[in-house]
C-alpha cells in the first residue's frame, strides 16, 4: 500500500499538471470507485484545482473556487498518472479526470476486489472525513510521540500503523522505521524510556524522508526497502538473514541480531504449531 512517502511524492508529480487547466469531463468512474454521489462528480466540470495537498494516505484535490475537494485514497493496488493530450489512457480506468487541452488523471487498480476510493466532498464534509487522523508522521517531534506511546498499550508495529494516533505509515514503514530504531516490532509502547524514544523518532523522521527522496528519484522496491520484503537476506548493519512473522492481514519483517537479542518472534498460528 502506498504511504507517506510514496503519497507525497505523488502529490508534488501530480500538483502542477492537474491545476494547469480546468476540468473538462469527470469520469468514468467504476462503481466501487465513486464512493459518494452528492455533489454530483459532474459538478467538477468547468472548475479549475487549486492543487494538490496530503493528509495522511490520502490525497485531495481543493478547487480553486474553495467549493469542492476530490478526495483519493488508493489503498493497496491503487495507482495515479496523469497523461499528456493525445497519450492512450486505459479502456477501464476506476476514476478518470479530462482537463482542457486534453490531458488526463487517471486512477488504475490492478486488481480483482476494488477497493481504492474516490470522494467528491464539500470543504466541510473533507475536514469532517479526516477529523480521526492523528498528526502527520513526518516532522513528528519525541515529546509529542512520547504522548502517543503512553496513551496505549500496543505492540509498536501496530501502533505504527494506526491512522488514528499517527498519519501516513504502513506495513512497510513500520517495518523500515522499527529497523532503523533497533526496536522490536513486539516491543510494547508504554515500555519505551526515553532513549528509545528518541531513537524511534530519529528514526521515524530520516526512514519517511530518505523514502520520499527515493520515490522522487523514481527508485523501485528493491532500492528504497532496506529490510521490507527481504526475507533471508542479510541485515545491512549486521550482517544476520532477515526473518519475519505472518499474519493473516500482513507480514513483519525484522532483524533477529538488531531488534529483537537474537529471538525469533512468532505468530499466533506458528505458536500453536509448536506446542
């Protein structure tokens, strides 16, 4: 899934193309896409964006008017263009957007359950849509982080992902944020002193930024993950494979010799194989 970093280096790709001109046709959308129906989608035509800005994963787009925000989130399978007049576009796309001249923002997702959504909110309804969200991960500063650990007792890889206390990080993230911090994935928040902390929050800050610098390079997977989808290949700090523990939503990759003293953490279904 898309996340803070990849979202806000589509966000500054996407920011000038789709303000250049005003809306010309909105749609098709698929209907599994277009989440809402009021306003209308037709009532973007004629209207120019403002840009583009991000809250958490998600993207909006605010018309210049300050009457309407399209709101995006693309989920796991989810992915943005745009494409200059001319170019072919899909036969199929979940969301499309014409502008004058000809260009186009479209919204694929390559795969079977669609589950990426579009919005078409008033300002009021977006502010209330994302009013859950807690603070953006990036920039988070270890006095305020300190008070989000505190606030719950929960494995860090979970409190990591929780779009409610923290905006923008994901499985892989987690995963990238917690090596770099050389904490364990299972460590629990309220556990944490303060060294910790901020090692956590260093390591929060520099993994979304240099993941940000990489998407903006175009970087792949491979090259911007250090640890995430690297089972069995060897730590780059210390050398020892990669392991991970599945669940039935997602999988934590760790580092046995950095973050966890050498044990190997198991699931809830590999435990009750091993009894």
């Amino acid at each position: 899934m898309p996340e803070l970093p990849e979202m806000e280096a589509w966000r500054r790709r996407l920011n000038d193309p789709v303000s250049a001109f005003p809306i010309a046709k909105a749609g098709p959308a698929h209907i599994a896409t277009l989440k809402t129906f009021d306003p209308p989608l037709d009532e973007l035509v004629g209207r120019q964006f403002a840009g583009v800005e991000r809250r958490g994963k998600r993207l909006l787009f605010p018309t210049r008017d300050g009457e309407l925000v399209l709101l995006i989130h693309l989920m796991t399978s989810g992915r943005l263009k745009t494409l200059k007049a001319g170019e072919a576009a899909p036969k199929q796309p979940a969301f499309a957007l014409e502008f004058v001249g000809g260009s186009k923002l479209i919204l694929t997702e390559n795969a079977r359950r669609k589950q990426a959504g579009v919005w078409l909110y008033t300002p009021e309804q977006a502010a209330q849509e994302l009013d859950h969200l807690g603070p953006e991960a990036l920039g988070l500063d270890a006095t305020r982080l300190k008070d989000i650990l505190r606030s719950d007792s929960r494995r860090l890889h979970a409190l990591l992902r929780d779009q409610r206390l923290i905006a923008g990080i994901g499985r892989s993230w987690a995963n990238e944020i917690l090596h770099a911090a050389k904490l364990s994935p299972y460590a629990l928040s309220k556990d944490l002193d303060d060294d910790e902390i901020a090692r956590l929050t260093t390591a929060m800050n520099d993994e979304l930024a240099r993941g940000l610098a990489l998407r903006e390079q175009g970087a792949s997977d491979a090259k911007t993950y250090r640890i995430h989808h690297k089972l069995g290949e060897p730590c780059d700090v210390c050398g020892t494979p990669i392991a991970q523990v599945d669940f039935e939503s997602h999988t934590i990759f760790y580092c046995p010799h950095c973050q966890t003293g050498g044990r190997t953490l198991k699931d809830r279904r590999m435990s009750r194989l091993l009894r």
